[in-house]
C-alpha cells in the first residue's frame, strides 16, 4: 500500500479555520505563533487577567448597549410633559382606585376592579412606550416591552372576566344586565383581539401573506388599541354608579374622570398623525 502523499505548502483544507490553514502551510512538525483557540492565563494577582481581553470588550458593549436600552424605556415613558401628564393621571387612577380597595372589605369579587385595575395601567404603559419611538433598535425593543406589558394586561382581563363570571353564575345572577356589563364585555373582546392581531403581526408575520403585509396593518392594530383604552374608561366610568362601588367601594366619579381626561390629553398629544394616513386614505375610497 502506497503512503499519501503530504500536501505541498499551497495545498489548503477550506475547512479549516484560517490559522489551521496558516499551520497546515508551515509543514508537518510545526506549530504557529497565532491560534483560534487560547487558554486564558492564570495569576494569583488581580482578576482581570484571568479574562480575555475580547471578552472584557463584548462584556462592555454588551453592558452599554443594556444600559442604553433601559435608558431609552425610561426616556420614553417619561421622556416629555405629555407622557409625565399621561402617567400621573393613569397612575394617579391607579392608587385611588387601590386605596379604595384596600380601605373597603375584601371579598371574592373585590379582584374584578383590582385586576381591571392593573390591566388599564399596563394597557396606557404600553401606548405610552411605543408613541415616541423611531430609530430601527428602538422599535423593536419598544415592540417587545409593549407586547409584555399587553400580555400581562390580557392576562388580567381574562382573570377579572372569570372573577365576574363565577360570582354571577355561583349567587344566581343574571349576566351582562348593566350598561356596565355590556361595555366591559365589549371591551374584553376589542382588546384581547388587539392583543391577538399584535403577536401574530410582530411573532407571526406569514399567517398575513408578507411581512411587508403584516406591517402595513399595524396602524388598524394601533386605532383598536386606541378604541379599546377609551371603552375600557368609559366601563370604569359606568362602574361607578354599580351597586357593589355604592355600597363598598365608595369610588367617586369626579376623581376618577379627573384622572382619565389627564391621561387622555398626554396620550392625544403624543399621536402622530402621518402613522394614520393610510387608515384615512382607504376610508376615503370606501
């Protein structure tokens, strides 16, 4: 059996990486200077020389490029006088709505307007975090947070709708009897739909043709936000004159509409028009 042959040093292997290659040239019996793998050396002194130097590099970038994503959250949800007007009123609501829950007995049906609650706080945090946003890096981090805030809110309008639902249906009552009723149901489905169309849009975008498609139907999903966040104060609104607010939890109107037209302006403020524009155009030809 004949012996094969060694390559000759313009002989290379594409496979190899190209310091492999490097060594392959050099000939058998030799090793080179330079290697795509190292060992990180080791001291008994500081411990920054136990880490290489790249990895120190990525460590950094990677920890500037966090840091500049918290800050461009925190920017945009209190980056101007209309998002700080916007977050005093929905929060504002927030904590007057709490108090009054805490400062009343708590019983079973006491988590509908508390999970109601929260779920209204995360929907105006979302809006507020996407309104601002317009480089390519802060859209589609804007476009992930918005979507787990909205998923966390979803999550507790299905748990106030069962909470309503299982008090109706264990005491005997009759379902969907108030204007109340009526509105909140109504405002469950436009905003869990929203919800719906949003992750496929974002997460799938080929159940709708193209991305390219997808994209051109954000602006229905942002209108359905919209319209939902003005029926789910309008059911706040109506839920104050229930007999459960009457009788146990005492919210006063005045108040609470004081807040929501606070929050209202600060988010009309931020809309930006232009993103409408292919709405209005296709409502003209209808």
């Amino acid at each position: 059996m004949s012996a094969i042959p060694a390559p000759t040093p313009t002989e290379t292997d594409p496979l190899l990486p190209p310091d492999s290659q490097q060594q392959q040239q050099q000939g058998p019996g030799t090793f080179s200077t330079r290697s795509s793998y190292s060992l990180p050396a080791f001291s008994m002194g500081s411990s920054s020389s136990t880490v290489p130097s790249d990895r120190r590099s990525i460590n950094s970038i990677d920890s500037q490029e966090s840091k500049a994503h918290l800050g461009m959250i925190r920017r945009n949800l209190v980056s101007s006088r209309s998002s700080i007007l916007a977050q005093v009123g929905i929060i504002g609501m927030f904590f007057y709505v709490v108090w009054r829950i805490m400062t009343s007995d708590i019983i079973f049906f006491t988590g509908h307007p508390a999970l109601n609650n929260f779920a209204i706080l995360m929907l105006v945090q979302s809006i507020i975090l996407v309104q601002p946003t317009a480089t390519t890096a802060e859209k589609q981090l804007g476009a992930m947070v918005h979507g787990l805030f909205n998923l966390f809110g979803a999550i507790c309008y299905v748990m106030a709708f069962g909470i309503v639902f299982i008090n109706k249906t264990s005491n005997g009552g009759a379902h969907i009897h108030s204007a109340h009723a009526a509105v909140g149901l109504l405002t469950y489905v436009i905003l869990l739909v929203n919800v719906i169309i949003g992750f496929t849009q974002y997460w799938m975008p080929g159940i709708y043709g193209s991305v390219t498609r997808a994209k051109s139907l954000y602006k229905y999903h942002r209108v359905l936000g919209y319209i939902g966040l003005f029926f789910s104060f309008l059911a706040t609104g109506l839920a104050t004159i229930t007999p459960y607010n009457r009788n146990v939890l005492g919210i006063r109107f005045p108040i609470i509409l004081g807040f929501m037209i606070a929050t209202a302006l600060g988010l009309a403020i931020r809309i930006r028009p232009h993103k409408f524009q292919g709405l209005r155009f296709k409502l003209r030809r209808n």
